[in-house]
C-alpha cells in the first residue's frame, strides 16, 4: 500500500473505530443506566457482580483445536457486532446432588439434549437445530484436560460427551469433544457452548411464572413424573423438565429420543413467547429475576462473559418472533440399526446454509406484502335474484399444525391444538 493510500485509509479506519466504540458505548450507557435506575449504583453493582458469579466457565480453547473457516471475517474490534454467532447448547444429565434428587442418582455424566443455535449476523434471525443423541457420526480423537487422548470411532453422538467427562472427568474435555464433533460433522463453527442442568432449567421456568402450552392429550410418564390432563396447561419448572425428558408412557409418543426431541421444542419455543409476551427482557425486576435463575444454571465457555451475553440479548431485543425457528437435522433410521439414526443428504444442505450464514433450510425472504382495494359494490340488473342475507355461515378451515420435531417451525407456528 502506498504512503498515500495508506493516509486515506488512516481516517476511515478511525472513523469506523470511532462508530464501533459508539455503539458499545450506546449499548453500554443503556443497560447501565436500567441497572441504575432500577437499583441504584450499590444495587446495580451488586447485581452484576451476582449475576457474573453465578456461571460456571471452563476453558476449552486448548482442547477443541481448530475450528472451521467462518463465512465472514471478524471485526477485531468486535468479535460479536455483525458477525453470526453459532451456540452449542447442552442439557446434561447429571445425577449428583440436587441434580440427583430430581432425576435419580447415576454415576458420571451425559448430554441427552443437544441444540445448535445459530444467530444471523444482522440479529434478525434465530434458528434452534436438534441434534438427536442416537445420531450415527463420526467421533474423533479428542484431548482430554488431564493429558490423555481418546481414539477417533464411530458411534451415538451423546458418547462424545460421555468419552470427554470419563476420560478427561471434568466438563471441558466433555463439552470440547462435543464441539469437535459437531465441527467435524457439520463444518458449522462453534464460537461458544453453554450446558444446562436439571436444576436450573426448573428455576428458569419458574422465574417467568410457568410456560402455558396445549397438550392434546393426557399424558403420563412414570418415569419422568409426568402426570398431565389434556388441554391448555400452565407447567411449573418440575411439570415443564418432566414433560421435556419424558420419552416413554402413556400418550408421551412412540418412546424414541427423536419424539421427545419434539416436544423439547414446542416447550421451548413456548418460553420464548412468555417471555416475549410478559415483556421480561423490557420488565428490570422480572429480568433480573429470569437471568439469576438461568445463570446459576449455566456452565460456559471463558469467553461468554455476562456483558457478552447481555449485549448479545441487546442486539436481538427487536426480533420477530416468525423468524425464530425450530428444526432437526434431517434424518432417517439408521441402515445398521433401526434404533439409531443417521442424517440424511439434506442436513449437508443445511449445514452449509448455516455455516454461510444463510437460511437454514434454503428458504427466500419473505416477499413484501401489498393490499389490494376493495372493489367497488355494483348494484343488482332489475330482475336479478339477491342472495339470501341469513345464510349458513361457511366452516371455518382449520388451523395448519406443524410437526413437532419432524418439520420446522417458528415461535409463533401452531404445532397442537386443543378444544
């Protein structure tokens, strides 16, 4: 570059740096000022510090490796700003301590719960990707944080976490192993993990007052402690974790992973609208509330810190709940094994989808809606009939209903209905 090019370019570069440290410090002067307003600076400073607490962080970075080439390069200024994010979100099944006490105490640790969440570059798009644990993939060699390394198989997916917790006994060789094998699977980066226990998902939940969703049918799930009436239903933490890991019983489905996978979704995407709905994200009591709950819950990476989750939060503030989708890769049973599944071609259409930023599932835009004006009333021939004022009214068309688990869906789609 020349001398000359280079003194061009000097302005803009600062220009854009000035607008960067702008905007964050817009972002900045926003939550500090709801904090402050809401607690004062004692109180707000107390907050944070709690909140920040509450999470767990391990570090993965020297575990997991290299991770695939983005679609898009980085701002170093900031990392997050106009860039997709890609999450890897885990439910584990611990079974130790309270953990134990709901769900039975079992020795070591798996991930029954699997969900890539990818999050556009321009916040205006959100999609939850499941990840059934009896996938067929291959797993490959991982370093454990003790030293010792597994060898590379092929196998369920869930046995990456396992391996990972067995062999290296702590939750960064597990979560790291399980990155590398969605990487090498996908080709899909993951720029954070974030794992969810028993516990505080029930404590999530009751935090927004409960989730009301519609249960077609009874169901009952010894197992799970699931004990639910058909209809219209307001679940409290324990009902809504029981109805999430619920896979045999009565009325639950066909006892597969995949079926529950489906109403682990509908459950989700029911938070979504309560949360949305009771305005918790704009309501500084009942935020504070939801995000101390939920960070107790979590174990992340070291890089998402509470200001980069909440600013990421803050960025997606204006979403349209029709662009959050639910989805599963696609998948058919397993030709070695008809109680396992292995993906079929479109999931590699959909990971490139999602690995350039793109609609997962290839879909275009939405085409601007236009309004057409009324036609203008035309006054009956003499001697033409009139039809009948009190005619019967037509059968409504009902409701289109979408699968659960087996088809996508937005947050505001219908996937049950009750009377």
């Amino acid at each position: 570059m020349t001398s000359r090019h280079a003194a061009v370019m000097r302005p803009r570069a600062a220009r854009h740096a000035r607008r960067l440290h702008t905007h964050r410090t817009l972002r900045g002067v926003a939550l500090a000022t709801v904090g402050l307003l809401a607690f004062g600076a004692a109180g707000a400073a107390a907050t944070f510090t709690k909140l920040q607490g509450n999470v767990d962080r391990v570090d993965v970075s020297g575990l997991v490796g290299p991770e695939p080439t983005p679609s898009t390069t980085p701002d170093p200024d900031d990392p997050s700003a106009g860039t997709p994010v890609n999450i890897l979100v885990l439910g584990s099944d611990q079974r130790d301590g309270v953990n134990g006490q709901i769900g039975g105490k079992v020795e070591g640790m798996r991930s029954d719960t699997t969900i890539l969440v990818h999050i556009s570059a321009d916040r205006q798009r959100v999609e939850a990707v499941s990840i059934p644990r009896d996938s067929l993939v291959d797993i490959p060699s991982c370093q454990m944080s003790n030293g010792k390394t597994s060898r590379a198989t092929h196998g369920m997916f869930n046995q990456a976490f396992a391996t990972g917790w067995d062999m290296g006994g702590d939750m960064a060789s597990a979560a790291a192993c399980t990155i590398r094998t969605v990487q090498e699977n996908t080709g899909v980066p993951i720029h954070h993990f974030v794992v969810v226990d028993f516990a505080g998902f029930q404590s999530m939940i009751d935090a927004i007052g409960g989730v009301q969703i519609c249960i077609p049918n009874a169901m009952t799930s010894k197992d799970a402690g699931l004990y639910l009436e058909a209809g219209n239903q307001v679940l409290d933490g324990p009902t809504a974790l029981a109805f999430a890991r619920a896979r045999k019983g009565k009325g639950v489905g066909d006892g597969s992973d995949t079926n529950r996978i489906g109403n682990q979704q509908r459950l989700i995407a029911a938070m979504v609208q309560e949360v949305l709905s009771k305005n918790v994200l704009t309501d500084v009591p009942q935020l504070v509330s939801f995000l101390d709950a939920a960070t107790s819950s979590l174990t992340t990476d070291s890089d998402l810190s509470l200001p980069s989750m909440t600013g990421l939060a803050y960025n997606l503030r204006s979403i349209n709940p029709s662009n959050i989708t639910f989805m599963t890769v696609p998948w058919a049973p397993a030709a070695s094994d008809p109680n396992r599944v292995e993906w079929t071609s479109a999931a590699d259409d959909l990971w490139e989808n999602v690995a350039q930023d793109l609609p997962a599932l290839g879909e275009q835009e939405p085409a601007p809606t236009t309004t057409t004006a009324p036609a203008t009333p035309t006054t009956p021939a003499p001697g033409a009939s009139t039809p009948p004022q009190n005619a019967a009214p037509t059968t409504p068309t009902p409701e289109p209903t979408k699968a659960a688990g087996r088809e996508a869906f937005s947050a505001t789609d219908t996937t049950a209905v009750c009377g």
